[in-house]
C-alpha cells in the first residue's frame, strides 16, 4: 500500500471568516522531504502564508509559503533522518495573514512520514496492523497471528493492556531497517519506538522466515508494553533488565545463546551483569553475548521469583534506585550473588572456578611481587 497524499477540503470557514482552505496535501518522498501545499481563497487579499509543523513533543516549528497571485501556497520540507523520524505523524495548519492585519489559522491536518520506498500491503485485527511487500498474502497473515501471540507472552510478563494500537512494518533485509534508522550498527535486526506503538524488523526470505518471526515480533512488542509500563522513566531500567524481558517474550528463543554462553564461561570471558546496567558493547560479537547473558540471567530470575518479582524489580528502578541498589531491595540478594548462583545453577560454573577466577588477578599480583622479592634475596646471597 503506497501512502497516498493527505488530503481535506475544507469550506466552512469561508462563511464565517471570508476564508477557505482548499486541496491541502502533504505528499512525502522518503528520505528527501515533504511537499506542503494548499490553494486560499480569501475575500480580503491575502499578504502571507505560514506552515506551523507540530512534531511529537516537540515546539513548533514556523516556515514561510510561498504564495502564487492565484493562491497556491507551497512549502517543500527537507527531511533528512536527523530531523523527521521515520514513520512520525506530523502535525500541520496554515496561519494566514491577510492585508487587514488579521490572522486566520486553518484545521489542523496530518500526514505520516511512511517509507515510501516499497508496495506496502497491510492486514489488520483488533489493534494490530502488518504491513510487509513483495511476498504472498499467506505471509502477512502469519505475522499477524505471530504478532497476537507475542501480545499474549509479552502480558504474561508485563500484564498491562495495550492503550493505542501497534504498527508493525516487516522489512525483507536487516539493511533496509539500518537505511531507514540511518544506523550503521551491524547487528541492528529490530528497533520499536514505543511512544508511537511502532515496531520495524527485517525478516529475510527463506526457510527460517517464520522462526525469525517468532523471535523478532514479540521481542519488540515486549518494548511496547515496558514503555506503556514505565512511562518515560523506562530509561532509569537497566539495559539488561529490558533487553532480557524483551528476550524472555520471544516465542522462539535464539538457539545460539546457549553455545555462546557456554564457550565464554569456560574461556571466563563472560560479561559481568553491572556492567550490562547503562550499556552493551557496541561490537556485534560483545553485543551478541550481551543479550544471551540477559536472556539467561532474567529467565533465571522469572524462574526463581515469576513475573511479579519482575514487576517489582522495575518499580524499584522506576523509584529511582540505581543498579545494585534496586536488584537488592527487590529480592534481599546483591547483584553478584545473584550472578554467582546463577552462574552456578545455569552455566554450570563450579564454586571452586568462581572463587580462582575472582582471586586470579590478586593472586597475579602477588606472584609478580614474591617472585621479584625472591629474586632480590637470591642475587643478595649470590653477591654475598
């Protein structure tokens, strides 16, 4: 479905205000700009026209028409990432200023800011809407069923009812996400922006199209209901915590965490859990193991606490409390023995290993000084 350009009428205004607004359109070309364009038809002569744009939460934004002796008025809005999001309703009047000196503000009228690049088709139920390109029907009605079932294991979770209805734009390439986010990360699959109930994911063509799926769509729907949870605070959570319920969600867990998990326990090159709390490493091999640490560790707490020690876990943070402080207020356990237990339990890691790898740098320390010291003592006694 292509987006067609936003279009009103609207004629009433010229009885009460000798002023009409005709054939207002917004026509986008993604990635370029937006094309603002209207036709006045005033009793009084019209000196000059203004675009007032309203996006998101932003202040407004004012821009000059320019305005034809027959009353068209044009505005061509430039677009580059950086200043319109993807996928972002915009909001829009003309405020009109006439010769008198007096101001007239139009209706106000949207356009969304779709990726016009593909044939767009859409299949909808309830409060969920797919849309995908060039693939059979078959396949948009298998993401929407994906899509309703990841719902149902995201609420199991996180028991909130959805307040708006969520959009999800199915992409054929993990490039045509990272085009339209203008991100250059590698192992960027998936993005949500939950404050419009918008999820993207890039499902490539082929055997695993309906794994990935399960994997993809509910782990991104899980993002929606943690900002419809968390409000704005959702940046006081920690990355682990939030990419972990995500993980949790999904109806078709990454069968590769566990190998890696596995691998780096038994080369002790697994992540500690506080340093997952502000951030991931930015590298696809660090960021990979990043999220199977998260997953595991927050199926191991679902597990041993459920969902509402969960829950609880969140509000803690959502109070204000940072990393470690929060993780031991929620369950009376610090962070570390948390990690330790789990780690034992898990990943099958020994006391024995945990206690050598804790001490080892001490332990390297002290090598270092008793073997110098006792190089001291032997070239002393070699001089005597």
């Amino acid at each position: 479905m292509m987006l067609l350009p936003v279009l009103m009428i609207a004629n009433r205004g010229f009885a009460q205000s000798g002023i009409a607004f005709e054939n207002v359109a917004a026509i986008p070309e993604f990635g370029k700009s937006i094309t603002f364009q209207a036709t006045i038809r005033s009793e009084v002569p019209v000196e000059g026209v203004v675009l007032v744009i309203q996006s998101d939460k932003a202040p407004p934004e004012t821009f000059p028409m320019s305005l034809s002796e027959t009353g068209e008025a044009v505005y061509r809005l430039e677009t580059p990432p950086q200043k319109i999001r993807p996928f972002t309703r915009l909001e829009y009047q003309l405020r009109v200023r006439l010769q008198s000196g007096t101001e007239i503000l139009s209706p106000t009228y949207s356009v969304l800011y779709e990726d016009t690049r593909f044939p767009w088709e859409i299949t909808s139920r309830d409060l969920i809407s797919v849309y995908w390109y060039e693939r059979e029907s078959d396949f948009g009605t298998t993401a929407l069923s994906i899509a309703e079932e990841g719902l149902r294991s995201a609420q199991r979770l996180i028991p909130v009812t959805l307040q708006s209805p969520i959009t999800i734009y199915v992409y054929n390439s993990s490039q045509d996400i990272r085009d339209v986010l203008q991100s250059s990360n590698p192992w960027i699959a998936g993005h949500a922006a939950p404050e419009h109930n918008l999820v993207l994911v890039s499902i490539a063509p082929g055997l695993e199209e309906r794994l990935e799926m399960e994997r993809q769509i509910p782990h991104e729907i899980m993002h929606i209901l943690q900002y419809q949870f968390l409000g704005e605070k959702i940046t006081q959570q920690p990355i682990w915590l939030i990419e972990g319920l995500a993980s949790v969600a999904e109806l078709y867990p990454n069968p590769d965490y566990l190998q890696a998990l596995e691998q780096s326990a038994l080369e002790n090159r697994l992540i500690p859990i506080n340093s997952l709390c502000q951030s991931f490493p930015r590298d696809a091999s660090g960021a990979f193991l990043a999220y199977a640490e998260s997953d595991s560790f927050v199926r191991y707490l679902y597990r041993n606490f459920g969902a509402t020690g969960l829950q609880n876990l969140m509000e803690q943070y959502n109070n204000g409390l940072e990393c470690e402080k929060g993780f031991e207020k929620a369950f009376a356990y610090t962070l570390t023995q948390m990690e330790t237990r789990w780690k034992q339990e898990e990943l099958r890691v020994s006391p024995e290993a945990l206690i050598f790898r804790n001490l080892s740098p001490y332990l390297i320390v002290f090598l270092v000084l008793f073997g110098a010291t006792a190089a001291s003592v032997i070239l002393v006694k070699t001089r005597g």
